[in-house]
C-alpha cells in the first residue's frame, strides 16, 4: 500500500498512457488486416530491423535518464536534458550515416533491398527520439504531458492508418512504415520541447558518465534484441513473405499485448517494489510463482487469439495447434521477462548474471532459429521461439538460485552500469516524488 501511495500521482496518466499503447497496437493490427499478410510481413521486417539498430542508437539513455533525472538537483537537470537529446541525435545520425555507406554488405547479411534497410534505419532513429523523449519526461515528473503526447500521437497514427486504408486504398507497407516515423518525429519534438532544456548545456564529460551508466543495459537490450528480432529476418529469408506477416500475428500481437498489460500496467507497482524489497525473498517467491505466470500468461494468450485472428481477417489461417505451439512460447517469454525485470533492479549484481544468462542462451537460442525456420518455417519459427525462451529461463532460473540462496554473500546494489560512473549528478536521497519517475 505504501507503493501505491506514493505512486498514485502517476496512475492516471498511467491510464492514459496504456490506451495510447492499446491503441497503437490496435493500429497495427489494423494494418495487418487492410494491407494483406504479404505487406504486413514487409511492415514487420522493417520494424524488426529498426528496434535492432535503435538499441545502438539509443544505447539505453532513456532507462539511465529514468534513474539521473529524479536523483539530480533541479539546477543539474536541463544539463542531463540538453546532453541526451544533443547525444542522441548526433549518435543516431552517425548510425543512420554508417548503416547507408554499408548498405552493400548489410542487404546481403539481412537479405533484404536497400530501401527496406534505409527505411528501417530512418525508422530506428524516429523510435530512439521517441523513446529518449518518453524516458526524459517520465524522469522529469510530466507523467499528464507524455500521457497526453502518447495519446495524441496514437491517435493520430490511427486515423492516418484507417484514411490510407478506407479511402485511399493503400496496400504498400512502406506508407505505414513512413506515416510512423513522422508520428515519431512529431511526438519527439513535442517531447523535446516539453523538456525546456537549454540548447547550450552539452556536455562532453556528461555524455560520457551517461553512456557508461548504460552500457551493461545496453548489452542485454542488444542480445535480447538480436535474439527477439532475429527470428523474422530469418523467416523473411527462408519463408514465403505473407507467412513474415502471419507470424507476427501468432507471435507479435500477443507480446504487444502482454508489453501493454505488464509495462505500462503492472510495472507501475511491481518496479519500485522489486527495487525496495530484499532480493533474496523476492527472487525466492519469483521462482514460486514462475510456473503459474507461464502457464497464466499461456492461456491468456491462446484464449486472446481468437480476438486477434477476427480481427485480422481471412488473410490469416487460424490453427490450434500454432496456437498453442505460440501460446507455450508466449508463456516462456513472459517468465523470463519477470526474472529480467527482477535483476534489473537488483543494479550491477543482477546485470552481470543476466548478461551472464543470455551471452550463455542467444548462440543456443539463435542456432535453434536458424536450424527450426529454415527446416519448418512458420511452424519452425513459433517453435524456436518457444525453445529459445525456454533456454533462457531454464538459465535464469538457475542463476538466480545459485546467486541469491539464502546466506549468500551480498553485493551493494550499484546502477546497472559496466563502470561506475562519477556522475556530476546528487545523489541525495530520493523522495516519494522522485520515486514516482519509475517507467511505466
């Protein structure tokens, strides 16, 4: 009760914030069924390509800005502001830049042409801005600002979405793809904007603190990115291109669904819960609660498939038995994101074991892709998902219990940063008001 307390400032644009985030899955869903599973799986490997390349564009700024922006004194912030965004922007530019001069080598790697690769790169930049916008406004307390952003810019997607759809009849994915972008961009400068952040504060030295700080949770978003987007690159290879957009409603719908429900509802209360609790108990009751989170979340989703499929439409074949096989995998996935969660709020003890884990489970996950798709196809593909997160909890599970048994030495709970910084930042006390700027 003492968490809600000092968090019900922020539930209702909590709310709002997960409307927007319904709403925008439903604009996708939208897309599937107005543009045919051909176009969709198109729309789907571009967007798999940009979430990939923006976790080196954003190399996780918007998660350490969450944590230095309620700890810092009001007169330190338009700094830490001002040197993300300028960072930011320039890192991603150069990412944008280098990514087109190795177009060459990298179309032949993905399998893809070289407008499906720019448009993704374009793509990856609009999502970092959105991204590091979000994550700075959350960090500066303007939960009704990015709420009401988040809103408006859904909405608006959804109504360009539906008019492309009804009355211009547009079935090219890449109209979809560039109508996000510039929700993106325009969400981005709302953002920026929102922030009042000085244009001249950057900061060399600032900038360097803040990428040390996230670079160990830069890595596990590389690895779990490489292994939970790698698998439609293969598809796209191995596959028929409207089986790329038939898996994303076995398997996408679904984990949008639960990133909804978890991330903008749950992790409301369960984040700054886990942060505060002793982890030994917590991670003692996570391995409890494991098996009925999998098989909840399991019959959640399969019982949620059929809404999916209605609405998707006759373009995509429904099958229990993929249903299922999806189900499983969505019920693993959602496991391994609690213990994720956990040890990411345990600081630098808890990011070495889950680096430790996935460097350990991605070869394993990533052969068994390669070796399910390529044999089996979309069946293949929900298999290896499944298999993959199956690794990787087994890995967790284990490490966990090794690492956090009862009577084990404890280690002081640092930032999950590789190096410890020597932030500039205070490191006063945080208030409830501060405690409040936890992600959503």
């Amino acid at each position: 009760m003492n968490v809600l307390r000092r968090h019900r400032q922020a539930a209702g644009p909590t709310l709002v914030s997960t409307l927007a985030s319904a709403v925008s899955a439903g604009t996708t869903l939208v897309i599937a069924r107005g543009a045919g599973a051909a176009a969709f799986g198109r729309f789907t490997l571009v967007l798999s390509i940009a979430l990939i390349v923006a976790v080196g564009m954003l190399m996780s700024l918007h998660y350490v800005m969450l944590q230095e922006l309620p700890r810092a004194a009001p007169a330190e912030r338009p700094a830490l502001v001002a040197t993300a965004l300028t960072a930011t922007l320039g890192l991603g530019l150069a990412v944008l830049a280098a990514g087109l001069a190795a177009a060459g080598p990298l179309t032949r790697l993905l399998g893809v042409g070289t407008g499906t690769l720019a448009l993704a790169l374009v793509l990856a930049l609009s999502l970092t801005l959105y991204q590091l916008t979000e994550g700075l406004l959350r960090g500066l307390g303007r939960y009704r600002e990015v709420a009401a952003a988040k809103l408006a810019a859904a909405g608006c997607y959804l109504g360009v979405s539906l008019f492309c759809l009804l009355v211009l009849d547009v079935g090219d994915a890449e109209v979809y793809v560039a109508a996000l972008v510039v929700t993106n961009l325009a969400f981005a400068l709302t953002g920026a904007v929102l922030t009042r952040a000085p244009r001249r504060s950057w900061s060399a030295r600032l900038a360097r603190t803040l990428y040390r700080h996230g670079a160990c949770v830069t890595v596990i978003a590389a690895l779990t990115a490489v292994l939970f987007g790698v698998d439609v690159v293969f598809l796209n290879h191995w596959a028929e291109r409207a089986d790329v957009g038939v898996y994303s409603v076995y398997n996408g719908f679904p984990k949008r669904l639960l990133g909804v429900v978890f991330t903008d509802g749950i992790g409301l209360v369960l984040l700054p819960a886990l942060a505060l609790a002793d982890k030994v108990s917590a991670m003692r009751r996570i391995a409890r609660l494991t098996p009925a989170v999998a098989a909840g979340t399991a019959l959640f989703s399969f019982a949620a498939s059929t809404v999916f499929f209605l609405l998707a439409g006759p373009g995509y074949p429904y099958d229990l038995a993929l249903m299922a096989l999806s189900a499983a995998g969505i019920g693993a996935h959602t496991a391994f994101n609690l213990y994720s969660v956990a040890l990411a709020m345990d600081g630098l003890r808890g990011a070495r074991v889950l680096i430790g884990c996935l460097l350990a489970g991605v070869p394993a996950g990533l052969a068994c892709q390669a070796l399910c798709i390529g044999r089996w196809g979309l069946t293949g593909g929900l298999a290896a998902f499944a298999l993959s997160n199956l690794i990787l909890l087994v890995l967790v599970m284990a490490a966990a219990a090794r690492k956090y048994r009862p009577g084990a030495v404890t280690e002081s709970t640092e930032p999950a940063s590789c190096a410890s910084p020597s932030s500039s930042t205070s490191t006063r006390p945080t208030s409830p008001r501060d405690s409040a700027a936890t992600p959503s």
